[in-house]
C-alpha cells in the first residue's frame, strides 16, 4: 500500500476524514501485519526459562535471574537503535532533526518510510523465524530436562552433593517413573 501511495493523489490520500478505499485497505493490511506480528512477539519469553533450565540441566548452576537479565539487556539495546536507525535513514535524504508533523515531504521521504516501516521487520521477523526454527528445545526435550532436574533437585535436598547428582542422572533413562513428566 505505501508503494502505490502518491503525494497529493487524492484517490491514494490516508485520512481518516476522508475515508476512501486506499483508507480502509491500508487499515486491514496494517491490523493483519500486526496482529500477525503481535501473535508471536511473546514467544521468546517462555525460552528464557527453557534455557534456564537447561542450564540447570547442562551444569548444575541455577541462573535464572541472569538468563532474565541478558533477555532484558538484549532486547534494550535493539529497542534504543530504532531511534538511532531513524535518524541515520533521515540523515542520509536531508532532514536534519527527526520528523514530526510539521516536517515537509522530501523526496526519499517514502521510501525511507518503507524500509523502516516494512522491509527491517520483515527481516527481522524472517531472522527471528530462522533462529525459532533452530531451537533444539522442544516440548518433548523440556520434559526430559525437566524430570532429570527433578529427581536431582529432590537427591540434593535429601543430602546428596550436586557433583553427586548430576553424575547419577544424566538422561531420561536414569530418572525413575515417579520424577519423569507426562
């Protein structure tokens, strides 16, 4: 829709006083674009405490609260470029302060628009998609990780030293019945 939008073209003009076909298009792909995206923004979250757990998992060591931190410093330092991303991309057609308003229509102005508003999230979803896809955690795997931090835990509060656990159970086939998750 922002490809054929043309400055001054009434028949391509967003407004929501003159509502026109351009409008209400815009509008639909805008909440199918979203809400496609908003769908799955949280899905990142509940793998922190997957890798919180294998962590436990792979050495022993209970770090949740880094696994939170470094989730939070990571997803600060990409949400700060946005704005540093802006203003390079208006830098590079002439406007030398960020756009509000009362900024005129420059040429470059919509293409500018168009990489920062459609092209980056669409790679960036398209990473993100890559790197899910990637994620050797299944539900199945989590279970499994899951029971052997259990029974480990549970030997550990009975007296048995981490080293200890961690040798007697190393997968699945070592947890018994009791401790294994469905």
């Amino acid at each position: 829709m922002l490809v054929i939008w043309n400055q001054g073209n009434p028949a391509t003009m967003l407004s929501l006083k003159n509502i026109n076909m351009y409008t209400i298009i815009f509008i639909i792909c805008y909440a199918i674009g979203y809400g496609a995206y908003y769908s799955t923004a949280d899905m990142p979250i509940p793998m922190v405490a997957d890798c919180s757990d294998y962590e436990t998992y792979r050495s022993g060591n209970y770090v949740p609260g880094i696994m939170g931190t470094l989730f939070s410093l990571v997803d600060k330092l990409v949400s700060s470029l946005g704005s540093t991303i802006v203003g390079l991309a208006v830098m590079l057609i002439g406007i030398e302060t960020l756009p509000d308003t009362k900024t005129p229509y420059l040429p470059g102005m919509k293409w500018v628009v168009i990489v920062l508003f459609c092209i980056l999230p669409m790679i960036a979803w398209i990473l993100t998609q890559y790197a899910m896809h990637r994620y050797s955690l299944s539900g199945e795997r989590m279970k499994e990780i899951q029971s052997v931090n259990a029974v480990r835990k549970h030997a550990m509060n009975e007296g048995m030293s981490m080293e200890e656990a961690m040798h007697k159970w190393q997968t699945i086939e070592d947890v018994p019945k009791e401790f294994r998750q469905n």
